[in-house]
C-alpha cells in the first residue's frame, strides 16, 4: 500500500480561500436573492492591457506558421524577457542584476513555494504574522515544522509578529535562522517596509548566514518615497536574498500567469561539509528538472509591459485598483473601524471587535459582502480583516456603502 506525506495532515482542513468559497456558496443556495460582492479574493478585475493582448496575439499567430512555430522553450525564461526585466526593474534604478540572473516561471506563488526545496529540511524558518499562507504551509508539507498547536502556531517555526506595537514591521527573529520570508508590500496587512526596516534585516541575514526570501509582487503600488520596490536596492543584500516578482497583481496575469525569481550569482548557500554551492545552481536544477518554462506566447505579453505603451497602460490599471483603495479606506473612516494599508498595496487591513471569523460572517449577511478573515494570515491576524481594492469600481462603492450603512 502506497504511503502518504504526513505532513499534510498536519495542515488545516482547507485552504483558507476554499473556506471562504464554500461559506458565500452556502450562503447563496440559502438567500438565492442576495447580490453578494467580493473584496475579498485578491484577484483583478481590469483585463490585460491591449498591448499585451496584441504581442499575445502575434506570438499565436506564430506559433500556427510552421517557420515561427516554436516547442519547448528554455526553463529558465527567453532571453527577450529576462533582459527587459533586467534592464527595466534593476539596472534603470542602479540596481546590477543581471539577464542571467532571472528565472521566468508561472508566478511567484509557485516561486515562494518550491523555493523551500533547494534548502535543508532542517532550516530554521522564520517568517512574518500575519502573512501570505503559502510560505508557511509550503514549509509544512516539506517537514520542516512540527505540528500544529492549540494557539495556532505550528512548532519549530519563528513567527514575526506584525501588529499596530510595531507598525507592522515585523521585529528581527530572537535566535539565529536560516530562511526569512519577508513580504513587502505585505499581503494582507497593506504596509511596507521602510528602507530602515529593510536595511535592518539585510544586516541580519549578512551577521547570521541567512537567506531573504523577499516577496515583492505589488512593488509596482509603491507610492511612499522611503519604501524600496526591490530588496536589491540596499547594500550587500545581492549576498543574502532572493526576490520574487509577479506580473499577476501588476499587469493582470492572474489568469495567463508569469512571474519570476532573481537569484544573484554570488549568494550562497551551504552544504553539510561546510561547501559554499550556489543557490542559482540548485535552483536551475530544480527548474530544468521540474519544469517546462512558461508559455511563449505569455512571456511575449509579458514583455510588452515594458514597452512605452505598455507602462502607460499598466499604470492607469493600478491607478484604477488604488483609487478603489481609496474609497475603502474613506469608507471605512464613517464606520469607525481602524484601517491600515492601501497607500502602497491595494490591500486594506481593517481592525474589527470580534473574531475575524464572525465578521466575516456578520459582513456576509448583513451586508452581502465578502472578505478575508485575518486569523487565515496567521494568529496575529486575528481581530483583523482584509479588504482587496481590485473589485469593479461601482461594485467597491456599493460595498462601501453598504458597510457604512448596515455597520455604522
């Protein structure tokens, strides 16, 4: 008889999204009337700029001529995007990154979450709370922590806490660790981190021989001048961290899916026999070995985001998802619910009275609208909710108006 992995027992019953899909759909087969409108999924809502259609469309068009037709594609990503990512979001900024250095792939969900195999089971994680839930439970079907406890927390794991103490900035880990998931802009909370904070763990990492795994899918929602868009723009931090973008949040890719990881030549990781290996290595091994490459077709759309018109045209979709954040945080100021975020990540982090389970269900049926509850970000994200700004313009304002009416 074949054997499971049990460490996948020792996760939740489901997924926190799943959770929340089955609670609205019970709710709707109970009140088949109600117009129920999501904040809650971060998924956009704006389609994909037209220029990226129009290269998507070219590069079909190639695909179906047999002199342009094109099979397997390099894992690592083609060179046309990986140099125009390297161009655009690194070397314009001063930042030395190079083409080589980038591994296109599906998305940096799949980035965040595959990364933990080039490392030791035995690592020593430590991550922030609340925080996006695949770095944790990625970590817990590979056996890297022990089970999960009555206060929520699995054993074996650093839980950084973020909370109003700390304005969100999560504080530096009491022992020594190996890998340290950082997300900035931070999903759900909404906040970044300052340069300040950031220049802190980059120190940190270097003192302690760690290893950053730096999220930074909504660095392209920046808007505050001390809050760095790429980890690579503090010193040192190409010898300690890895970067993980994402064209989904920014170009509207959830649906066509690209992202990618910047792994630098020079950082290290090290082997039981005290051997420095490179960790871009083991990640091209593990790539070349697992997958495919995205599809041509994708990355040709992807690359027109950097086009002139392509800038223009993401910007006024980013525009449109922050003035909806906007109108949330404006909203919200009526009900006397505290907010945080949505300045620089179209993500709003709403305080609440009671436990973020039964706000979202007092929210669902009082006001027909759905978001996330925070315990599903980690036990610090309890008393908390978040609010997502890429809903349709009219839909945010009923929400709105709707919690203002029903909540006030």
């Amino acid at each position: 008889m074949a054997k499971i992995n049990e460490n996948y027992l020792k996760l939740p019953g489901s997924y926190l999204f799943s959770e929340i899909a089955k609670r609205v759909a019970a709710y709707k087969e109970e009140n088949p009337e109600a117009e129920v409108i999501s904040l809650g999924i971060g998924d956009v809502t704006r389609p994909l700029p037209k220029v990226c259609v129009e290269a998507m469309t070219q590069a079909a068009d190639e695909m179906g001529n047999v002199k342009t037709f094109r099979g397997y594609g390099p894992e690592q990503g083609y060179d046309f995007l990986r140099e125009v990512i390297a161009e655009h979001n690194y070397k314009a900024k001063g930042i030395d990154i190079k083409a080589e250095e980038i591994f296109v792939s599906d998305g940096s969900k799949s980035d965040c979450g595959n990364i933990q195999e080039i490392f030791s089971k035995d690592s020593k994680v430590a991550l922030p709370d609340p925080v996006y839930p695949v770095y944790l439970d990625t970590n817990v079907m590979a056996g890297r922590t022990g089970a999960l406890m009555g206060d929520g927390y699995f054993e074996g794991v650093e839980y950084l806490s973020a909370t109003e103490k700390n304005n969100f900035s999560p504080d530096l880990p009491s022992e020594k660790m190996d890998l340290i998931y950082l997300c900035s802009p931070n999903n759900p909370t909404g906040t970044a981190l300052s340069r300040a904070a950031l220049t802190k763990w980059v120190e940190y990492a270097r003192e302690n021989d760690a290893v950053i795994l730096f999220d930074a899918a909504y660095a392209a929602y920046i808007t505050s001048d001390d809050v760095p868009r790429s980890v690579y723009e503090i010193p040192g931090a190409k010898d300690v961290a890895i970067e993980f973008r994402s064209f989904s949040k920014t170009a509207g890719f959830t649906g066509t899916r690209c992202g990618y990881a910047v792994i630098p030549k020079n950082l290290m990781g090290t082997a039981s026999d005290g051997t420095k290996v490179s960790l871009a290595k083991l990640w091209n091994r593990r790539q070349t070995t697992k997958f495919n490459g995205t599809a041509y077709i994708v990355q040709r759309a992807a690359a027109a985001v950097y086009t002139e018109e392509g800038q223009k045209q993401v910007k006024e979709n980013i525009d449109y998802y922050m003035e909806n954040a906007r109108i949330i945080r404006e909203g919200l100021k009526k009900t006397g619910l505290k907010a945080y975020g949505g300045v620089d990540a179209p993500y709003i982090w709403v305080k609440t009275a009671e436990p973020s389970w039964e706000f979202f269900d007092k929210l669902l049926t009082k006001a027909q609208v759905v978001g996330t509850p925070g315990a599903g970000f980690g036990p610090c994200g309890e008393n908390y909710f978040r609010l997502t700004a890429f809903g349709d313009r009219q839909k945010t304002i009923e929400a709105i108006r709707r919690i203002v009416y029903k909540l006030h």
